[in-house]
C-alpha cells in the first residue's frame, strides 16, 4: 500500500508541468459560468489524451461532461469546476478567477489522472470517473446534471475548493433557491398618459417591499437577497417590462421550500397590487450536505502526509504588491464540520454517494473571496502551491476508495445512515435547459 501511494505522489510529479499550465491557461480563459466552451474544451483534451473517455455530455448543460477511465466496480468520482465570475480580472475589471476555479477543475483532472494511472498499472478493477461541471457560480451545473442523472452509480465522490486554510471540509451549507421574476405591464408616456400604463417595475418594488416585511417572520437561519436585474431604461417611460433575481436559502431543502412558498405569494400579491402579469422561473435549487466522518478521516490521513503548502519570499512579496500584509495560513487545520452560511451545487451530489472535500490554502490572509485580488493569486505560483497539495489528496484518497473494500462499505453506512429521510428530488423540471444567469436559454 505504503509503495503505491508513493507512486501516486511520482505520478502527481510527473504531472505538475502540465497541470501548472492547465491552471493557467483555464486562469486566462476567465469564461464565464455557462461560456465554458475553452476551458471545457481544453480539460476534455487533456482527459483524453491520458487515457479517459468522454463518456457523456449534456445538451441542456453547455459544457458539463464526464469522462472516465478503467471498468466496473467501484466507481470513484472527482468533481471538476472551471468558471470564472465578472469583475474579477486585472483591477476589479471583466472576467477572472476570483473563485479560483481555473485551480480546482485543474487539480481534480490531474488527480483523477494520477489514481487512473496507477490503478491501471496494477492491474485493479474500478472506474474513476471525472465530472466537468460547469456554472457552479451560478450554482447551476451539477443541479441540473443531478436532474439529468449523472451522479447515479457511484461509490464515493471527491471535491476541494481553494481557501486560504488547508484541511478536509466536512462541514455543510445552506440549501437554496434561485428564481426570475418577471413582470409583463403596460407602457405608456410617464408624464403625458401614465394612468394608461401600468408599471412592471411598481410590480417589482411592491415584491421586494412585501418581501423585505416577511423578513420578520422567516426562520432567523433563512436568508432571502435579490437584484432588479432588467429595471427599464427611463424615467419618463411607464415600464412594461421588469425583472428581479431572487435568492432564497435554508438550513436545509424543506427550510427552502416552506419559506420560497412565501416569497412567490409577494410576487403574486405585487402583479396583483400593479395589475401586471407574472412569469416565474425557477432557476435552481441546491441542497444542503451531509457529512461523512468515515470519509473525512480517510482523507485528513492523507492531507497529513502530504502536508501543506509552503510559501515563500517571493510569494509574501507578491501579495504585499496586493496591498496585503503577506501572511499565509500554511499550518494544517483540524477537519472543519462549520455549517457555512454559503450555498454550493456540490451539496446536490452528496444525495447520491457519499462525499468529502477538502480546502488548501491557494491566497494569503485577508483575501477576500470572489475578489480580483484572490483572481491574482490563483494565477500565480501562490495558487499552483495550494492546487498541487489539492491533487495529491484527491488523487491518494481516491486510490484509497479504489482499494479499500472496508473504507467503502464504512462511507456507505453511514451516507445511508444520514441520508435515509430525504428523497432526493430534482425539483428543476425535466428538460428545462440551464439557465444564463437569471435567464433561461431557448432548448
Ligand atoms: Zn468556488
Ligand atoms: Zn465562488
């Protein structure tokens, strides 16, 4: 065992050159959530050229995929992300990795890569199957992947997200709902006629007022935030069309229903009060996660023997050119079971098999997420570090799942130990396309 985890870690190596310029090229791509095409395109490139196949795409998901390596059972996935997020890139200006994301989709093709590889080499049976999973900032892809099925089969699955703490992440989110609220009125001259129109943006003010006194009465672990997304073009048109873009999120799947219920009767009540039409579109709908201790455990041995990232003169120099002090997080942390009060599409996953994720430091203290200073760092030898650590981990745990019958059967109890009470439902209707943003494209 001790020698082929060892060769895990000369694999990983091996490797390094090619997944450091991977990280940067899907760095520079900066597409988008649902624009993936270079970076999806490129990480199918690299996934075939090592042996895996393209086993599926999705054409109501632009650009999600899975493709796989070796046969039957177990199967172990990895879960590979690759958008980018608005106003991340060089100086807070067009697209970036503030997400890091280039490094996460990165690190798990490589570490998917690396367990294949030496699974093969000794002859084992199981299939590594690694997801592409695209628009996880819109908190789309796996959503909607969930719905069409992709996640079914599996035995365990993997994930990692980069942090500015290194440690195994079985803690859980928020489960969310994501809507459109579109409302259709009359237009008509704002100072010559308006009692001939009737506004769509009254419409979307009246639900966002209605909304904001339901704030009183939700549960104090709800959150509910929105944007005016279309608010019409000038102050002396009567607006026929207005747009609003909910976010609704709970402890978990029935705390979201019960309270997304209330916040579609404001909407009603506002087309109403406005006497326009409503048209509602349900965009997503995340689910919470539940732990894996069986998992976590596995993997924080692991973590420990590959160790955190180290920094360097030159890295501590860098940020401080970011305006930040230049200090890393580079001790390992215990494993983490926070209940954050974020949401992510990796939640979705977790009903099918079980799951663990882990964080590495990819950016220095006081790095805000979602930030151009984080984007910054993740392309640079700050975040390579940090990935490089990540695919170690992922690539060692899942070897540990293809081999270790035990480790299996201990996940699995407990997954349906935890998951016995929820039926998972998609909640997105079948053959809903995913949607751009807080639209829906034409199928
Ligand atoms: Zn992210
Ligand atoms: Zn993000």
């Amino acid at each position: 065992m001790k020698k082929a985890k060892a060769e895990i870690l000369n694999q990983c190596r091996r490797l390094r050159r090619e997944a450091d310029d991977v990280a940067m090229r899907i760095g520079k791509f900066a597409e988008l959530s649902m624009r993936e095409e270079r970076s999806s395109t490129l990480a199918k490139e690299i996934l075939t050229r090592h042996g895996f196949a393209i086993e599926r795409e999705f054409p109501l998901v632009p650009n999600a995929f899975i493709a796989s390596r070796g046969t039957g059972r177990p199967v172990i996935g990895l879960l590979a992300e690759y958008d980018a997020l608005p106003d991340c890139g060089p100086k807070a200006k067009g697209p970036g990795h503030g997400c890091g994301h280039n490094l996460l989709g990165t690190a798990s093709i490589f570490a998917a890569i690396a367990a294949a590889e030496t699974a093969e080499a000794q002859k084992l049976r199981g299939t590594v199957r690694l997801f592409g999973c695209p628009a996880e900032e819109t908190l789309v892809g796996k959503v909607y992947m969930a719905r069409d099925g992709a996640f079914e089969g599996l035995d365990a699955v993997l994930a990692w997200h980069p942090s500015g703490v290194t440690r195994v992440n079985n803690g859980s989110g928020t489960a969310l709902d994501s809507y459109a609220f579109e409302f259709f009125g009359k237009t008509a001259h704002a100072a010559g006629d308006p009692h001939s129109g009737r506004s769509a943006l009254d419409a979307v003010e009246i639900m966002n007022v209605a909304v904001n006194f339901l704030r009183e009465h939700m549960p104090p672990s709800c959150r509910v935030h929105y944007i005016i997304s279309d608010g019409a073009n000038a102050p002396n048109v009567v607006p026929a069309y207005a747009r609003s873009w909910y976010f609704v999120r709970g402890e978990d799947r029935k705390a979201v229903d019960d309270l997304a219920k209330r916040v579609k009767n404001c909407a009603r009540a506002a087309a109403l009060a406005s006497e326009t039409r409503l048209k509602m579109r349900h965009l997503t709908a995340c689910y919470d996660r539940p732990a894996n201790d069986a998992l976590a455990e596995a993997m924080n041995e692991n973590l420990k023997a590959v160790g955190p990232p180290r920094f360097s003169k030159a890295d501590r120099e860098f940020v401080q050119r970011l305006g930040l002090e230049g200090k890393f997080k580079s001790k390992l942390q215990d494993i983490s079971t926070e209940r954050g009060a974020g949401s992510s599409d990796e939640g979705n996953v977790s009903w099918f098999a079980p799951l663990i994720g882990l964080n590495t430091t990819c950016a220095a203290d006081g790095t805000r997420g979602h930030s151009y200073i984080k984007a910054a760092q993740s392309r640079s030898p700050i975040g390579l570090k940090g990935m490089r650590v990540a695919a170690k981990v992922l690539a060692l745990t899942a070897y540990d799942l293809l081999t270790d019958r035990k480790l299996r059967a201990k996940a699995k109890r407990e997954f349906r130990r935890r998951t016995k009470d929820t039926e998972y439902d998609p909640v997105i209707p079948a053959g809903q396309p995913a949607p751009i943003g807080d639209l829906i494209p034409k199928p």
